[in-house]
C-alpha cells in the first residue's frame, strides 16, 4: 500500500512541538552554527568555511533531524560526532555545490532544480556513515523525485517569519525561526526518507551502503 506522507503543515506542527520540548540544544546548536560560519568566513577570508563550513552543516542537519524523530540531543552530541567521517562528509558536500554549479551554467532554472534534487544530501551524509559521499546524492535525487515543488514551497512558507525576524534585528531568528525552520527541514528529510522506503523507490539497505 502506498505511504501516504504526512502534509507541511503536519511536519511544521510536530516541528514546532519538538522546538517547544528541546528549545536550549536546539537555539544552542543553530548559535553555534551560525558564529562558526561567520568567524570561519570572516577571520580566515573564507578558507576556513569552505574547510569545515559543510561538515558543519552536515552535523547540524543530522542534530535537528534526529530531534524531529523524538531523540533527545544536546550540544555536546552535535559537536562530538561533527568530524567523523569528515573526508566522506565534505566530499559529499563538495559533489552537492559542484554538480549545482555545472547546473546552474547552463541556466538559472536548472541549477535551482538540482539543489532542490540533492538537498537531502547532508541528512544521509551525517545519518548514514556507510553511504559514500556520490551515493548520498543519487539517493537524494531518488528521494526527492516529483517533490521538488513541495521543498520549495516549504522554504517559501517561512517567507513571512523571515521578514517578522528582520523587524527584530535577526534576535527572532536566533532563538525561533531558525532552528524552527531546521527542524521542520529535518522532518521533510525524514518524511521523503520513509516514502522512498516505503514505496520502493530506495531500499533500505541502499541507507546502509549496500547497493547490489
């Protein structure tokens, strides 16, 4: 039978729950996200985030993906995995922003489609630390299939809170919107990751590197 997922404004419900039940780790992480990128960038002219700007990344979508699914994470969790498996992470992440670059020089609306196509990507990459860094946008691409539109409209959907978080000169963002808007990205992921099972599109097995 086919699995029926849940809509955006159930993921943006259950999303808002579980900031209401982990608001500390959660504010705390997308804080810490935030600083590091900007003193990475800033500090170092950009070499420091293009180094370990995605696998922090990567951390930070496995930490609010795990919190939507109703794990309990602290700081200390999203820290202390960050690095593992850093080579395959940023590789991962490397293929992702090159493959949408290509994409995007043949025109805008191609590379747009693309990112939405391998935006999972750093979801299986924190998730699954046997899928390599290639097969975790192939399953991205796989996952996302007919629901590229439902991403974007999910972005789209936190248009209003964004603006609200700029009258707020960005404190609303900090300590809501943002790790709000992550969670409910992190549900997304895990919402498209169960249909893909459930209706055949990806084998579970394939989450755990074995694609034969």
């Amino acid at each position: 039978m086919e699995y029926n997922m849940r809509t955006r404004q159930e993921i943006k419900e259950i999303a808002k729950a579980r900031l209401a039940g982990n608001r500390g780790p959660c504010i705390g992480v997308y804080i810490l996200m935030v600083i590091s990128l900007s003193v990475l960038g800033g500090a170092t002219a950009g070499i420091g985030a293009l180094v370990l700007g995605p696998v922090i990344a990567v951390a930070a979508s496995g930490f609010f993906a795990a919190v939507y699914g109703g794990e309990k994470r602290t700081v200390g969790d999203w820290f202390n995995t960050m690095f593992d498996g850093f080579g395959r992470k940023w590789m991962g992440m490397f293929w992702m922003g090159l493959s949408v670059f290509l994409w995007s020089l043949l025109l805008v609306v191609p590379g747009i489609v693309k990112a939405f196509a391998y935006s999972m990507t750093p979801y299986i990459l924190s998730e699954h630390p046997n899928v390599d860094a290639r097969d975790a946008l192939k399953l991205s691409e796989r996952m996302t299939d007919g629901y590229k539109m439902d991403i974007f409209v999910a972005g789209l959907s936190f248009l209003g809170w964004q603006l609200l978080s700029a009258c707020t000169f960005g404190i609303l963002e900090i300590v809501f919107v943002g790790p709000y808007q992550s969670l409910t990205f992190g549900g997304i992921y895990r919402e498209l990751k169960r249909n893909a099972i459930e209706n055949g599109t990806v084998k579970e097995e394939e989450f755990e590197g074995y694609t034969a």
